[in-house]
DNA sequence: CGATACATGTAAGAAGTTACATGATTGT
DNA sequence: ACAATCATGTAACTTCTTACATGTATCG
C-alpha cells in the first residue's frame, strides 16, 4: 500500500460511516458483533486507520464532550470521502478479485445500493456474474488437468472451492433478478 | 506473529516442500501458477519466510550447482517440521476459522491427507462439519434478527455468505462418506 | 543483441497484531 | 472497593508489498 492508498479495511471504516457517523468504538463494535468481523476489531488497526482517513480528508472528526462519558470522537464522511468510495466501488472486477479477494468484493458490494445506488449495483453484480463465468470454467480445467496427480485431500479441497463460486454464481444471477425488478417497479 | 509463530504463508510453503522438496523458485511458481494463488507469489515474502523456517529448523536448504543455471537452494523438510506441520494440521477448528479464515482451513485440508493420513483427514472434517452446523444458524439467526435494518445490498451479501457456506456443509458431509469409504476398503 | 525464463535475494515503507496506558461511569 | 463497559490511543514487533539488484542461459 503505497502513500495515498487506502487499505481495504479504510474502506470497510469509510462505508460504515458513510451509513452513519460513528466514532472509533462504534466500528469497532461492529466489527466484533456482526459476521462483519475479520476486519480486525483491534484499537492498534482502528485508530490508526481513522487517523489516515482523517489525514487524507475523507472523514471528519467532532468531538462530542456528551452524556457523562469520556469524550467520543465522531466521524462523518466528507464529499471528498463519499467520492473515494464511490471510485472503489465502481472500480473493475478482475480474475485476481474474484479468486482471492472474495470478501472484498462482498465488502464492496455490501456498501454499493446505499452509497452508489441501484444501477451502479446491478452493474457490479453483472461484471461479477461475467467473472465467475470465466473464472469457474478455467478451476474446472486445471482440476481435470491434474485431478490425478493429486491427493485426494487436495482434489477435494479443490472441489470445495468450486462448489463455492457455483453458489455464488447463482446467487448473483437471483440478485440480478431482484435489481432489474426494482428497476422496472419504478 | 511474535517470535517462534508462523504466519500462514510459512504453513503453506511447509506443505508444499513435504509434498516435495523445492526451490523458491518452484514454491513461487506454484503460486502463480495454480489456483493455489493468494499467498503472494512475490520473492519479498518467500524467501523471508523460508529463511525464516531454515532457521527454526524445519527446513534444511542444500545448493544443487546443477545443470548450468544459477546455484538452486532446494529445501526439504526436517523431522522437526514435519512434526510442526503436523501440529498445525491437526489442530482445533474454532467458530472463527470457519468465518473469517476458510483459505487457511482448506489449505490444511489440502495437506492432510499426504502429511497425516486419512484418519487425521476424517477427523478434520467432522470437526469442521460440525463447527459448519453451529455457524450457519448464527448467521442466519444474525440475517432475520437485522434484516429490516439492512439495506437490499447488504442482505443479499449476507446471503451469499450463507449459501457459500452451505454448499460447503455439503461438500463436507459428501468428503466424510468419500472417507469413510476409503476406510472400510482396506 | 534483446527478450524471456531461470534463480535468489535486499531495502524501504505500509499495515496489522499484541499488549499496554489512560481515564470516566455504572453496577454490585 | 472492584469489575465491567465505555472510549481513545501508543509502542514494539512481525509481516507483506513494491521495487530494485544481480546473475546465467536460451531462443529468435
């Protein structure tokens, strides 16, 4: 990650403030409470994360001296922050995201209707739709390929991975359904 | 990972060189190569590592001046780290592994059956099997709990989650009976 | 002669982990 | 008094990324 680029984690903080204001406890909470966890929900990745964010001027602090507690620092997006979300978003969808950034792509995808809006969500779930397309026939071949030589644990492992991008597979075609069907309901 | 801990891509290059020993350039190679992608094919990681696993003892590097290229350090596995690779695979599967670090599960899977037999290998998906069957309520508890409070995007991504992981209990439960065959044929 | 494949490494910097430090408020 | 929860942060350490350095052999 070179100076000036954010880390996917600044992006999974950048989204949940973009849903709604939040301090550093707030995220972290989320992070630890929801299945949104695997974001590290750790004060040494958070903090410092915020403090990029905030360096770059894509969120902005307040302190709110409020209800009796110490003092909470909350974050709100700036316009600058909304568009860097929103380039992240709409960014393309290559082979290497869908083999090996899998959750960063549901991260992204989980952030699109809200920040982005519908079409530019039917768009993400088109392009990934057409990756796994590509991506799934290429695993097959290379299974077939070596299937004998090698173990059965790692044909197998093989496979699972496979089973895995199917359902994926039809899920984004239901979820295509669904978004073309709000589309037309408007 | 403090001292004397090994990271993931360590785990990962320890199986590899159990399968067979090899070269950092094979090891790399591999990782470019096959669907095995995501534990960073790039030499700034792997030779650390390696040199990392030499000097704990778990590797042991000799040069072969061979066939007119450049020296090869071909690395084979030692007892030591047969035995650490071991201990690896036939560890625990918490809640955790299975929500947040299915790669590193499956990459133990991979290396099972040839590094610790298939007895070891069925105990491993029971446990993991299992550790599925008490995930998946959770996460579908989680999904009806907040499903008003989601956006569409944000639902349908925890969907997909869900069908990944159901089509992983699948796979499981068919990898136990391959199993379990295996073991009444002999 | 230049590109490509083979082959191993280092250096600077970014980001995460663990553990610690600090401090207020509420409940027991 | 003490633990738990709220709340923000730092320091040391490890690892990975990117980019560079070095060198041989083969092919067109």
């Amino acid at each position: 990650m070179s100076r000036n680029e954010i880390a996917v984690l600044g992006y999974a903080l950048l989204g949940l403030i973009q849903q709604r204001p939040s301090s550093g406890y707030d995220l972290r909470k989320i992070f630890t409470d929801t299945p949104m966890a695997g974001y590290s929900d750790s004060p040494g990745a958070i903090y410092p994360a915020l403090r990029r964010l905030e360096e770059q001027g894509l969120v902005q602090g307040s302190i709110v001296a409020g209800a009796g507690l110490r003092r909470r620092k909350v974050l709100s997006i700036t316009p600058a922050g909304l568009a860097e979300l929103r380039k992240w978003l709409a960014g393309p969808i290559g082979q290497d995201d869908v083999g090996n950034h899998l959750n960063e792509l549901m991260l992204r995808f989980a952030f699109l209707d809200g920040a982005a809006g519908e079409p530019a969500t039917l768009r993400f779930l088109q392009a990934f739709e057409a990756e796994l397309k590509l991506y799934l026939p290429t695993l097959k071949n290379f299974l077939s390929i070596h299937a004998e030589k090698l173990e059965v644990s790692g044909r197998l492992a093989l496979e699972c991975g496979i089973l895995g991008y199917e359902a994926q597979l039809q899920w984004a075609s239901r979820a295509i359904t669904v978004y073309k069907n709000r589309e037309k309901a408007q």
